[in-house]
C-alpha cells in the first residue's frame, strides 16, 4: 500500500472533512463577527465528490474519517454523505454543536459511528447563549444525555479563553466523575477574525493548576497521535485533557490532513496554503499528485507561521481562513 509519507517521515492516516462552512450557532472564536457570506452551494462538495474523495484516501492508507463543519448536521443531505461513507473500510466520527444530534442519532448508530465529539464552552445558560448567539444550552445538553445513554464514547470540546473559562473547569472536571464523558480542554488558537491575542491564552499548565486545587489527579497513557494530554480524577468514570497546540504542540507526530468544504486539501491546520482537490476531481483528473504535492509541502509545525512561543505570535501576521471555513 502507497503511504501518505511528508518529508519528516511522518505518515498521514487520520482526514478530516468539512462538508460546510455554514453553522446554526455564531461563536466568535470560530466565525468573524463581520458580515459573513457562506459559500454557494455549487462550490460545496456533492456527497458522490465527498465520497470519492474519502474512498481515494482510504486506498492510500487512510484509518479515521471525522466529519466536521461549520456544523456539519446543517447539510440536508447530511445522511446521505453519511451513508455513503459508511460503506468505507474506516473508523467514521463527527465533531458537532449537538443542537441537531437527537434527529440523527439512531441512524449514526446503524452506519457504525461509535464516538461523536461535541464542542461546549461553558455549562452557565446565560453564557452559553453570550457566546453562541443562540438559546439551545439545555437541548444540547439533553443531546449529549442521549449519546451517553446510547453508549456513544462522548467528548466534549471546551475552547480555553483566558478570563471565560478559568471558574468553569471545576465543574466540567465533576462531570467526568459522574458520567462517562471525556472533556478536552483546548488552548485557545488563532485563526482570522477571531479576535486572538496571547494575553487569552489559558495553557495547559494553568489549567492543570487549578484542577489540581479540588481534585486528585493521575495521568493517563496517550495514544500514538494523540493531541490531547489525558488525565483523570481518581475513580471517575471519564476523563479530561488538554490540547497544547500554542504552549506544546504535538506536530512531530502529526498523521492528520484535511480537505475544505469546497475542496481544498489542507496539510496543517495553520498552513496558509491549499491545494485543490475538487477541480480535478469534476476534470476527471487523477489527483494522487495533487495529495502528494500537499504533503510534501507541510511544515515541521505550526504551518510554519509561529512557534510554542505563543506570547510572541502577532496573530496579524498569520495567514488563514477562519476556522468554521478550514473545518474543526
């Protein structure tokens, strides 16, 4: 079998796929607050595109598939992307905002998806709806209720903002107690016209100190391409983590790629180039050469566009889309 090899031998078997850049909440540490145009439907890619995309990569080595957005459930044909992918020899996951998840879990269930990944920033109602410009705090906890009790391996996505989240911790810890979900605390990133500056980033190691005020905590083995550095409070069902990208990245053994709603395949997260999939792939064209070409372009870390020395990152000077136009 081809490995999907860059040139620090780090070999590709993790893809990530957008499959739109549109969303029924409005954070604005993942959509500018300006006004934003989502894209036509013309340039998205058609389920059949998304599907032959997919299945290229798993012929090149591909293990993991995990659905992203924008909020991914917001696609009509949602199921139907679903289900051809599900025809696929891959592990296939999704990350969501889990407003829409009780409309669609039976059927996840049935195409084989055994692990969702589900983003909540805080657990107070009246912040929630501050954030996210929308009243859904409770469905999406209802939601997440339903994947537990459907024994879905839940995990759920906490975006780390200096001066939001520090009263918070405590709380999304004990839920790990009590239930078997698993909270990923992540380090606040930069992205465009997400207002980033280092003075919000919470690292790691400030939010290990305040966990460790209440609770005992022992660390937990890391998986081969890890991201997120496990922990858990001694006899809890679940467990938390941390996502260093800006005070620890975890680049060196890097396995992941991703490809943009309309088609762009991205090697990094923070790469500010991308290279197009989808043109040749409506062209008929083989576009082997085209992954091959992305590849061998990524950088050792970060994209190339600043290091773990996060204080001294001038987000002005970082080239990139937005995230809910790159994909979670």
């Amino acid at each position: 079998m081809i490995k999907l090899e860059d040139s620090y031998k780090r070999v590709h078997d993790y893809l990530r796929i957008s499959i739109t850049d549109n969303c029924n909440f409005r954070c604005t540490y993942c959509m500018p607050d300006e006004s934003y145009e989502f894209l036509p439907p013309s340039h998205l890619m058609t389920p059949d595109e998304i599907f032959q995309l997919a299945k290229t990569f798993v012929e090149l080595g591909v293990k993991k598939i995990r659905i992203t957005g924008g909020e991914p459930l917001v696609r009509k044909d949602f199921l139907e992307i679903m289900e051809k992918l599900s025809e696929l020899p891959v592990e296939l996951t999704l990350t969501t905002n889990g407003v829409l998840i009780d409309k669609y879990l039976d059927d996840l269930i049935a195409m084989g998806v055994r692990s969702i990944n589900i983003s909540l920033d805080t657990l107070n109602p009246i912040k929630f709806h501050q954030i996210t410009k929308r009243n859904q705090f409770h469905k999406v906890l209802q939601n997440i209720q339903l994947c537990l009790k459907a024994g879905i391996l839940t995990k759920i996505n906490v975006v780390a903002v200096k001066g939001e989240v520090e009263k918070e911790i405590h709380s999304f810890i004990h839920l790990t107690e009590i239930y078997p979900l698993h909270v990923r605390f992540i380090e606040f990133m930069p992205f465009d016209g997400n207002h980033w500056d280092s003075q919000k980033v919470l690292s790691a190691s400030e939010m290990m100190q305040i966990a460790m005020e209440h609770y005992e905590v022992v660390k937990l083995k890391d998986e081969v391409h890890e991201t997120a550095r496990k922990f858990q409070v001694k006899g809890s069902k679940g467990s938390f983590a941390f996502i260093t990208t800006m005070s620890n990245h975890f680049c060196f053994e890097c396995n992941r790629m991703r490809i943009t709603a309309d088609g762009k395949m991205k090697n990094c997260l923070f790469d500010k180039n991308e290279l197009d999939l989808l043109t040749p792939l409506r062209n008929n064209e083989p576009i082997l050469s085209v992954i091959r070409e992305s590849l061998k372009n990524k950088k050792p870390f970060l994209g190339g566009q600043f290091t773990n020395e996060f204080e001294k990152t001038d987000a002005h000077a970082i080239v990139n889309r937005s995230m809910i136009k790159i994909g979670g």
